[in-house]
C-alpha cells in the first residue's frame, strides 16, 4: 500500500528520502499549474493531478498572479488573508473585498462548480508558497547554525541574524497557519484528490500542526470510544548507516532492528483491516524496537508518530467539524528528523 504525502506540495529532501528508504513508494499531489519540484523527480515518486474536469482554464495564472501581487503589498497580513477568503462574513475590510470580487468575475463558464475548484486550486497554492518561505527560512537557518558566520561578533547574540531572517521572509516563530487556514486546505486537498483514496489509506505528514489538530479533535470528540488502546503511538527509526556495511549487519542480526521495522511497516500499512488488534501489535512492537536501539545504542534518523482516527461515532458533527469526516478510518503519520 503506497504512503501519500498529505496535504503538503513541499518537502524537505532529507525528509523525502527517508520516508521512501522505510515505506517504499509515496504518492504526492499537486494542483493543477503548480511546478513539480526537484525533490519529486524520484522514481519512488507517484506524482497525481487533480481530475480533468477540474482543471482551471487558462485565466487561472493570471488570476493567481493578482492574489500574490496583493500579499506582497500588504505585508501585514501576506497570504494568511487570503487562505481565509471562504465564507464572506470573515471578510470585512476592503482590500479583502476586492481579492475575493476576482471569483465572482466572470470565467469561461459561471457554474458554482467552477468557481468552488479554482477557488480549491489557490488556496493550494497560496499554502505551497506558505510551506516554500518556510523550507527556505529553515534550510538557512540550519546552515548558519552549522557553520559559523563569517560576521560573527558583528552581532551582539545569536538570535539577531534569527530574527533578520525571520523578518525578511515575513515568518515568525510561531506557526503562520491557525485551525481556520488548516480547515480551508484540508478542505481544498480533499476535494481535489478524495477521489484518489482508499478507505483506509495512510497519509503522511512532517508538519506538527496537522497532526496537533486533528489528534486534539479526535482526542475531544472519540476518544472514549476507544479508551482501551493507545491512540498515538511513537517510535524511531534507527541510523545505521554511518557504520560499515558488516557493523550494520552485525547490529541488526543480534538486535532483530530489521525484523522489527519490517513488522512495523507491515502492521502500519494493514492497520485499516483490524484497527484496534493492529495499534495493539505497533505499541508493543514499537516498545521492542526501543530496546533494540538502546542495546544497539544507534542514532534516532526519524522519528514517526501513527494515529489511527477512528469514525467518530454518535455525535452530531458542528459545521466545523464537518471536515473530519475526510479523515474517517484513515491513518495519519508524522515524520520528523
């Protein structure tokens, strides 16, 4: 069963690597008009569009090009304003007005169809250029912490090149996507490529607020349903490959590392056939595979966190909530370096 990277469009290469050294083959779904990386051109790499007959027309570069114009005339809200174009009563100032008048001009058809997928298509890329900045700021605050800057003493401490940076790209410290911007580009993704899952398909992700906020209403709405398991379950993937090939193999005979993660993948890409057997198996499995890595005394390469969501059973769904039901008997993974 393939992973599937969700909702992202970017990834950091690294990240990329070891999803596919450990899983295998990854889906990655891009909107229509939107560039494949180079961190995709991989033959492990399943890249999907969204359907035919929901492909914008040739109009939708030029209206994309109008709505990235305006966030970088209006640094103080960028694009996070834009992701927030859906129901009109959130919209109240002018400047926002005028964004989303754009939609309601006429296209090459005036369906509400229409409308509702070119909307899908910029709220994706808006969020891919959002998740861009963000690789961009991180890659070079890793090589400024890797290396020492030619400037150095220039500065009177360490956070004030941080926070050049930080200003430069218009990206704080803290997450620039609220609960709001998640629900819109959940919404979007799912309702472009929904059609492409399975039932129970797995979905990967490396951002921590994906995980936060579907684990917190999960942890809100079910949780009593399934009280007698484990809900998240965490373990690491062991780095071996910094010694030689007869050390590894050594390592992984005497401690069972590759046995173990063998039956980690298996029970994790099976975990829709019998969920609660198989989150039972992953907890004890991933306790295994912990004292296998002490014994072995091997570095953390990644760090994955599974989370079953289980169908929210006997509760009326707020309108809120209504996205959940995308994320229905689905798996969801966190990968971190």
């Amino acid at each position: 069963m393939s992973m599937h990277l969700f909702p992202h469009s970017h990834c950091p290469e690294s990240i990329i690597k070891k999803i596919i050294s450990f899983f295998g083959p990854i889906k990655v779904y891009l909107p229509w008009m939107m560039e494949t990386r180079d961190v995709f051109n991989n033959i492990s790499i399943e890249i999907s569009r969204p359907p035919l007959y929901l492909k914008p027309g040739n109009f939708f570069m030029a209206m994309l090009t109008e709505y990235r114009t305006w966030a970088e005339r209006n640094h103080d809200r960028n694009y996070i304003e834009l992701l927030k174009f859906g129901p009109a009563d959130e919209l109240t100032d002018t400047k926002t007005w005028e964004i989303r008048k754009m939609l309601d001009r006429p296209a090459e058809s005036d369906s509400v169809k229409e409308k509702d997928f070119i909307r899908w298509h910029l709220l994706l890329h808006l969020a891919g250029d959002i998740e861009e900045k963000r690789l961009e700021t991180d890659k070079l605050l890793t090589t400024l912490k890797d290396k020492k800057a030619p400037l150095d003493g220039s500065i009177e401490d360490s956070g004030g090149m941080k926070d050049l940076l930080r200003e430069f790209y218009d990206i704080g410290d803290e997450s620039v996507l609220d609960d709001l911007n998640l629900r819109h580009i959940f919404e979007a993704w799912f309702s472009l490529f929904g059609g492409y899952l399975d039932k129970s398909a797995s979905l990967i992700t490396y951002n921590r607020q994906v995980m936060g906020y579907l684990a917190e209403r999960w942890d809100k709405l079910c949780l009593e349903n399934v009280s007698t398991i484990k809900p998240v379950i965490g373990f690491n993937v062991p780095d071996l490959f910094n010694h030689a090939t007869d050390v590894q193999d050594k390592i992984q005979t005497e401690n069972d590392i590759e046995k173990i993660l063998k039956e980690i993948k298996d029970t994790i890409t099976s975990i829709g056939e019998d969920p609660i057997h198989k989150l039972i198996v992953l907890d004890k499995l991933s306790h295994k595979l912990d004292n296998a890595n002490q014994r072995a005394l091997t570095k953390r390469t990644l760090r994955l966190t599974v989370r079953y969501l289980f169908p929210i059973k006997d509760i009326v769904l707020t309108e809120t909530d209504r996205i959940l039901r995308h994320f229905f008997n689905k798996t969801l993974i966190l990968v971190e370096e």
